[in-house]
C-alpha cells in the first residue's frame, strides 16, 4: 500500500472523516536533511464530527495518534488542517467524502 493509502486508511478508522486531502509534499522538500530518510512531508486537510469541541491541540494529536507508528519511517512532516464539519461550512465549503 503507497503512503497517502496507508494515512488514508488509517484517518479513516480512527476519526471517521466527512473529507480528507492528503497531498504528498515531499518533492518540496528534496534536499533538506529530514528527505534524507526517504520519509515523506504530507499535508493534510481533515473534516470529522469527532473534532467538534476539540481545541486545535487536541485534534492535532488525534491525526499524530492515528499514524503515530508510520513517523518518522514513512512520515518526516506532516502539516494538519483538522475541522468540525460546520467549521468546514463557515468557509463555504459542503462537507463530503473524497
């Protein structure tokens, strides 16, 4: 299974999302010394029921703990946008699940 699948996968079990994006950013990155591991940087954009009353911090560790034994061999980075699903719709955006 490729990375993005594996994050997918495991998002998906754990939280349950109305959205998920995950765009592999590691070509970004070429060079720097965490690349050298061949880890990827990964930016995610979430949308759960769970994160609804949840601060920023805690949504973050959901996301960390979901693929916590995937860093730092498959993950070096990964960049978070965790929202509630109404949060989602302030922005003018439908939740759905991709």
């Amino acid at each position: 299974m490729d990375r993005i699948a594996e994050i997918k996968s495991r998002l998906e079990r754990e939280l349950s999302p109305t959205r998920i994006d995950i765009v592999d950013e590691s070509h970004l990155h070429a060079g720097h010394a965490g690349a050298a591991s061949g880890a990827g940087h990964f930016n995610v954009t979430i949308v759960s029921d769970k994160f609804a009353g949840q601060s920023a911090i805690q949504r973050h560790r959901m996301v960390y703990l979901a693929v916590n034994d995937l860093m730092p061999s498959e993950i070096h980075a990964l960049s978070i946008n965790a929202l509630a699903p109404n949060e989602q719709a302030q922005n003018g955006k439908t939740p759905e699940k991709t």
